[in-house]
C-alpha cells in the first residue's frame, strides 16, 4: 500500500539550449501560512538557493603553480631515465 503525501512543487523548464531537462524546488508546508508571499519572492529565493549551491560546490578551481608543474615533470624524467638505466644494465 502507498500513502499519498502532498507537497507544494515548482518545476522550472530551462531554455531548450539548456543541459537539464527541469529543475525542481519543493516548497516548505509553512512557506506559505501567515504571510502574504507572491511570486516574485519565490523567484527570488529559488535564485538565492542556486546562488548559494554554486558558490559553495563550483568554486574556482586552484590553479597549479610552476614549481610544482616543474617538479612533477623532473620527476617523471628521472623516473624515465632510471627506468632505462635499470632495463640496460640489468636486462
């Protein structure tokens, strides 16, 4: 058996261009009870959310610095060079 739960839902349909097929907000039960709340204050607190998400989980991402792109490829370099040196006297 299922039981039914009712909840308030907004679907946002992105341009056709768009990555996603639809967003969805699901609304508080008490969002709307006591308070005269229209549509441009849902609209901005949607943009508020998504504001939020993105600047908390797609921050910019740090850049290398030369030192350490400089490290990484002596690195690999003398890693190559022993690897050679090791298959000639060796093998």
């Amino acid at each position: 058996m299922v039981k039914g739960i009712s909840k308030r839902v907004i679907i946002v349909k992105p341009p056709v261009n768009s990555m996603f097929e639809q967003a969805i907000f699901i609304l508080k039960e008490n969002s709307f009870s006591g308070a005269s709340v229209n549509s441009s204050d849902i609209i901005a607190e949607a943009r508020a959310v998504v504001d939020d998400y993105v600047r908390t989980h797609c921050g910019k991402r740090r850049k290398r610095s030369k030192r350490s792109t400089y490290i990484a490829a002596l690195s690999s370099v003398i890693t190559l060079v022993l690897c050679g040196l090791f298959y000639i006297f060796f093998l």
